[in-house]
C-alpha cells in the first residue's frame, strides 16, 4: 500500500478559503446594509430522536453543554423536518426550499445520494445555499463534518470538478466528509473505517476539495472536525482587527449519532445509555468546547445558534443503536409515550426534533414554545436578520421565524407539506391538524419482530446481513409502500391533543371545540398542496431518483488521495498509477489532530 502522510502544515495549505465561485445568486438579490448581520452557528445532529437529549427529558445521558445552551436560548417542543431522511432533510436546510424542488429526493436506494461517485447533488448553479446567500452581506463561512448533497458531476474522460461539495457552494472552508456515515465505515481495532473491504472508498474526509484522510479515522471525527471548527472561530476573530467587524457564519454538522455508532476511546462507557448514550455525551462535549471559544472569543452577545436534527432515528438497526422517540412530561419527567414512527416516515417520529434557537438579548433564556418551525425555517430566518433578500421570484418554502423568537407567535406556515419522496402524504395545517392523504406502511419487508423495532419496515435489504445490521430497509415511497385514504375519508390528527397520532379525526367525529371544521382543513390543505405541485418541477427518473439523487456512480467521480484513482466503480480500491497500482492511503491530520 502507498501511504501519503503529512504534517499540520500541509493540511493548514489544503484549508485555506478558496477564491471567490460560481454559485448562482438571483438577479433580484437585494442586501440592507443597516441589518443586524448577526453571527450564525448551526448545530446539526444526524439521526437523533425527539426523545435522545437530557433536555428532552432522556433518563440515558447527561448533557450539560446542551442542556445549558437550549436553557440560553429558546426550546421548542415543535420543531419540524422537511424530510425523514437525511439528503432531502439537509438540501432543505442548505436553501430553505421542499426537496422536491431540489431534485433532492426520490424513493427507494434514491431517497438518498447512495454513493460518493453518483453524477449529480444539490446543483448550485440553481439553489442558493444558506453560505451562498450571507455570501452576499459580507459573512466568512465554514463549515465542519457530514455533507451527504453531492460531490462530483464529470464524465467518465473528465477531470473530477467537484461540482456538489460545500465550497461550490460558498462555505470558505470545509473539512469533514461529503458522504455520510454508514455500515461500510464501521472501524477496526485502530478505530479506522477498513473493517469492511469497501471503506475507504466509502469513508474519507476531504479539506475543500482534497482528499486529506483516506480510509477515514472515524475514531477521531469527532475530535478533528470540533478541532476545524475552533480554527474557524479564531480566524474569525482576527478578521475583526482594527475596528473591521466581519460576520461569520459556521456549520457544525455532527456524524453522531448515525450508525455505525463510534466514540474515542476514552468516552467509551461514560453514559447510563450504553454505546449511543456515549455518541451523544462525546457530541455534547464538542458543543461544549465550541460554545466555550464562542464566549472566550466576544461572539457570545453577537451570535444566533440553532440546534437540531436533520431527522428521527433509525428504528431498524436495532434497540442498542437507535434513538427514541419518547415523550416525557415537562413538569414531572415521566415518560408519557412514544412519537409514532422513525426515520424515513412522515408520522411524527421520524419528522419532530429536539431544536433550540438562541439569540442574546433578542430571545428570552428559558422560554419554551409550542409553535410549529422547520428546520427549513433556518434560512430565512437567517437572512431576514442579515438583511438578505434573494427577490421576488426566488421561491423560499421555509418562513422567517422571528416573529415565533421574538414575540410568542404561531407558526408561520399556513399549511406545512410532508413529502416522501415526490408524493406527498401528509400536512400539517396551521401547526395542529395534521392531514394524512397516504400513510406509509409497516412491516413490508418481514413480519413485526419487536426485538428490532416497532412501527417499522424491518426488512434486509441484499447484503445488509454482510455488514451486520440488524435490519437496514426503512419505510419506502413507493405506490406498494403507501395506503391511499378514499376521497371524503381522509384522516385528520388534531396534534396539539394527539400529538401521538392515534385517533384519526373525520367529519363524524370531529369535536365542535375546535377552531376550524374537518372541511375547511381538508380544503385549506389541498388548496396549498395543490398549488405548490403546480409550481414543483417533477423530475424523477425511471428508478424513481430525482435530478439530485439519480444516475450512476463512475470510478472517474471517485474521490481518492492526491495522484490516486479508481478503476472499478464502487468494488475497486483507490490506486497509484505512479507506484505500479499499489493500494493508496492518506493521512494528512495524522499530525495536526
């Protein structure tokens, strides 16, 4: 094997900001130079219930540093998704548009961007990026840790253009992985993601565009992008020299507490929550490190956090290694039942997170609310308070949430729609009814096994038994995968009383005391369904991918370490032409990590 090693210096080059892109940015965009212009920190968890944090009442762990900046800040006990699974959920929250519109979506493998090598991403040359757009007010931007929204779009003669990765899409600097984590990451006794032959291919890191880590030290992810992130912060802070302040925006999206679950070494234990509890205490001391040099640096007063997850947990790897989705009682703990449903479903266990904002002076410590927001909310919200307009015919799905931060609000989504794939089962009217057109269906792959989920399709898909999982098909898209309700019964959840989705409300039933009549939620919630179909561009492909997700990998998009290539899509490892095809490696944060 060819090894590429080197010290911090070289991996110091390879994280510079780049020049100035491309990205698309609207001919209308307009910039009040009288904004706020904020800081903006996100925190972005993978695949953590609605019932995994201390401060949502989780017996499991102890999370101080979270629980201390959800108490700084506002918590919110309705925060919704704008997908149950990860790259349409991410591609909302990158341009605060459905994924539909993206092409971000898709059904069955294509629900998601399966490989490194695919074709296509979230295209910035027609989606503006949350860095993309503050870009445009001045802000430095950076971000740290999991992409999963595309890398390249070459040919198969063509040099690979990075065409999908953060910094085509204005993040100044960007080291994590442009993948996601998965069961072909799982590490060996060094903590390095090579148990399985196909890993490295897999699980590597880049600094911008390089490949700095390959296979990845998955071991250690957490502990270098933390790193990445406080580097940003103490660049940020010597920008702001000689009375120049330069606002800054960082993202910090975590692998915990995806599968396979991982911790150093030395956080292994620690927890009452077994292996996942320990994923989720290692993630609280990173936020915990990052808020540190927040206060230590003079951003505290100056900058706007959020805090969420891209989507509920995945029921059908198992009991030990998914998050919960309970729901404990506010005033005494206890536990009062669980959201019905998990990733890759539109009931309320796979699309409600934990989420906080915080804003200094703005927001007031302790508050709680019950609005409806969606993490496509972020966006908007974050440019109105830099003083970003994209213009009038830059369609935004998300809403401003200031109004719900600032003042107690309602939600500020007349109707909220929930799409799994490019169908769209369910929404939610004026933040209470929820309005199910189709409803996914459970166990479609095996019989109902409780040893490994329940409300779940707990199905092997070809091979899962080969990596280990217990169970790895989730809840499908498809027309077999979804029961339709007939014209005139459809069912309605009044979530504010049900907010476990067990009795379906129709005309017959529906209680008098409510604001609006089962009609008028019906009728208001076709109207925008109806209305947005009309404007969503249908771009699904024979495999049912999206423009996004779709097409086929190609050893040529294959990210490898500097002067290495694939020659087999997907089974071949990456290889050094130079040095008679030898296997390759790289390690550039040996040293600086």
């Amino acid at each position: 094997m060819v090894s590429h090693r080197s010290g911090a210096g070289a991996l110091v080059r390879l994280l510079l900001p780049l020049l100035a892109n491309t990205a698309y940015v609207p001919p209308g965009v307009r910039v009040d130079p009288s904004a706020l212009r904020p800081n903006v920190l996100v925190f972005l968890i993978d695949d953590m219930g609605y019932g995994d944090l201390e401060a949502y009442g989780s017996p499991n762990v102890s999370t101080p540093q979270i629980n201390s900046l959800i108490d700084s800040g506002m918590k919110f006990t309705h925060w919704i998704s704008a997908a149950p699974i990860c790259t349409p959920s991410r591609a909302a929250m990158q341009t605060g548009r459905y994924p539909v519109r993206t092409g971000c979506t898709g059904d069955g493998i294509f629900r998601i961007l399966p490989t490194p090598s695919q074709p296509h991403g979230l295209d910035p040359n027609m989606h503006v990026s949350i860095a993309t757009a503050l870009k445009q007010a001045g802000y430095r931007t950076g971000m740290s840790g999991k992409w999963h929204l595309g890398i390249n779009s070459n040919g198969p003669l063509e040099k690979q253009d990075r065409a999908f990765t953060p910094t085509a899409h204005s993040y100044d600097t960007f080291l994590g992985s442009p993948f996601t984590n998965q069961k072909f990451c799982q590490m060996d006794a060094d903590g390095i993601s090579q148990k399985h032959r196909e890993g490295p291919i897999f699980c590597f890191l880049l600094g911008n565009n390089t490949v700095v880590q390959q296979p990845l030290k998955l071991v250690n992810f957490t502990d270098a992008m933390t790193r990445h992130a406080l580097e940003f912060l103490e660049n940020a802070k010597a920008a702001q020299g000689g009375g120049n302040r330069v606002p800054w925006y960082f993202l910090m999206s975590y692998f915990h507490v995806h599968t396979p679950l991982f911790t150093a070494e030395r956080n292994r234990g620690r927890s009452r929550g077994g292996a996942f509890g320990d994923n989720i205490e290692e993630m609280d001391d990173s936020v915990g490190e990052i808020m540190s040099a927040i206060r230590r640096l003079g951003f505290a007063d100056d900058t706007l956090i959020f805090l969420t997850s891209d989507n509920g947990p995945y029921q059908e790897e198992g009991w030990d290694e998914s998050g919960r989705t309970n729901v404990y009682n506010e005033e005494n703990g206890n536990l009062e039942g669980r959201l019905k449903g998990g990733k890759g479903q539109v009931y309320e266990g796979g699309i409600r997170m934990p989420g906080s904002v915080v804003w200094p002076s703005k927001i007031k410590p302790g508050s709680v609310s019950s609005s409806m927001v969606s993490t496509m909310d972020i966006m908007p919200t974050v440019l109105k308070a830099a003083g970003v307009d994209l213009g009038p015919d830059y369609v935004l799905d998300g809403k401003d949430m200031t109004p719900v931060l600032l003042d107690g609000g309602s939600s500020q989504h007349e109707v909220f729609l929930h799409y799994c794939g490019f169908s769209v089962l369910a929404a939610t009217v004026r933040g209470r009814f929820k309005v199910f057109w189709g409803e996914q269906k459970w166990y479609t792959n095996d019989e109902k096994n409780a040893s490994v989920c329940l409300e779940c399709c707990n199905g092997y898909y070809p091979g899962s038994k080969l990596l280990g999982a217990a169970a790895s098909t989730m809840c499908a898209c498809g027309e077999r995968d979804v029961t339709w309700a007939s014209e005139g019964s459809v069912p309605v959840y009044d979530l504010r009383r049900d907010v476990f989705e067990d009795h379906a409300l129709r005309s017959e039933n529906w209680p008098r005391d409510l604001p609006m009549t089962y009609e008028e939620v019906i009728r208001l919630a076709t109207e925008v369904r109806d209305a947005t179909q009309a404007t969503v561009h249908q771009n699904q492909d024979w495999l049912g991918a999206g423009n996004c997700t779709g097409g086929l990998p190609s050893a040529a998009r294959q990210p490898c370490c500097p002067g290495c290539h694939q020659f087999l899509s997907l089974i071949g490892v990456c290889r050094d032409p130079k040095a008679w095809f030898k296997e390759c490696s790289c390690d550039y944060l040996s040293t600086s990590v």
